[in-house]
C-alpha cells in the first residue's frame, strides 16, 4: 500500500490533471476486487494531495456495488469535502456506480440522492448524470429523468438548481417537446422556480430566434 502511495506521489503532476486522476482509478481498479478498491479508496482518502484524494474516490465508486460501506462513505464523508473539485469527482463517483449497477436499479438511489439534507449529495446526483438521456434507460425514458430533475427546481441550494436546470437543458436538446410541456405547468413568479425555467428553456429559445 505505501509503495503505491509513492507511486502516486511521483506520478501525479502539481497541475490538477483530471486524465491521470481518472486512468490511475481505472487501471488500479481493473486489476483488483471491490474489497481492495474499498480500503485502498479510504487510504487514498486521507492524502493531502487532493488528486490523490480523487483517486481514492473514483475506487470508492467502482466498489459500492458489492462494497455498501464505500457508497455511505462517499455519501457521508465525502460529500463534506470543502473542494469544488472534490465534489465533482463524487458526482463522478456517483454516475460510475449507477452505472454498475443499471441505471434502472438505481432510480431509488437517484432519488434518495435528490432528496437528502447535504446539497453536495443532491448535486451529486443530478450533475454527475449529465447528459442524462445519453444513459441507458434514461435513452429511453427520458420522461423519468425529466420528472427527477423537475423536482428540483424549488431546492433551496442555487448550487442544486443550476445543475438541474442545466441537466434539464441538456435533455431539451433531443426531447424539447417533453421539456417545454415540463416547464408550462411551472409556476415561474417563484423565483427559485424562475432561475431552473430560464436555465432549462435556454436551449429551445436560442434554436427559436435561430429560425
């Protein structure tokens, strides 16, 4: 374990490089089990570099499919971080175990992600499965990943609503039908409401003018 920290220490530039954080996490990962994944993230974890720490956090997320512990320490720890770029990574963490999982088995995770206290872990969700509709299932019901996101337009974290707007906004790009019967029924003199409306009809009235 100390030897790979070195390894890490030597291999890992002072410029943030999220290309080797990533290739780092996938090489290590594919050449050990969820349980070797899981102790070695919660080492990584406690690093000072924080792209080591990253590290440590994509291996959590490749092994919270058979490991529970590494999801609730990504949720509970990890989401306190104070680094932006800490919190972007879990969202990446996040997608990566959804994905392990099928991104149909894990509308219930999804949701209780949406809906917990931490705005961290609520962003967590919504922006880590950006684009939505480019996931499976969400492909092909794109309705369900509207209706997740809708409910975040009255969060009370802006951190949260802009990246639901944004998600929404991407999703409008292939189903702007879907998103503008979405959006009519909103009611937009909540500003809260306002901010996600402007952020997800952005796309759909820029492609209006063009015409």
């Amino acid at each position: 374990m100390d030897d790979y920290i070195s390894y890490l220490n030597k291999v890992i530039p002072e410029k943030d490089s999220l290309k080797i954080v990533k290739s780092e996490a996938e090489k290590f990962q594919s050449s050990h089990s969820s349980s070797e994944c899981h102790t070695m993230g919660i080492t990584l974890y406690q690093s000072d570099n924080f792209q080591i720490q990253e590290i440590g956090i994509f291996l959590l997320g490749y092994a919270a499919h058979e490991i529970p512990e590494s999801l609730d320490f990504l949720r509970n720890t990890v989401s306190k971080h104070q680094n932006w770029k800490v919190q972007e990574i879990l969202a990446m963490a996040f997608d990566n175990h959804c994905k392990s999982i099928g991104y149909e088995n894990a509308v219930p995770l999804i949701t209780d992600w949406l809906s917990d206290a931490n705005p961290n872990v609520r962003r967590a969700a919504s922006e880590g499965l950006r684009v939505w509709t480019s996931r499976p299932y969400f492909k092909d019901h794109p309705s369900v990943a509207i209706r997740l996101l809708s409910d975040r337009k009255t969060d009370s974290s802006e951190y949260v609503r802009k990246s639901a707007g944004n998600a929404l906004r991407d999703i409008s790009k292939k189903f702007p039908t879907l998103i503008k019967e979405e959006i009519s029924t909103w009611d937009v003199s909540d500003k809260k409401v306002a901010q996600v409306y402007k952020l997800a009809y952005r796309y759909i009235a820029e492609k209006s003018v063009d015409r």
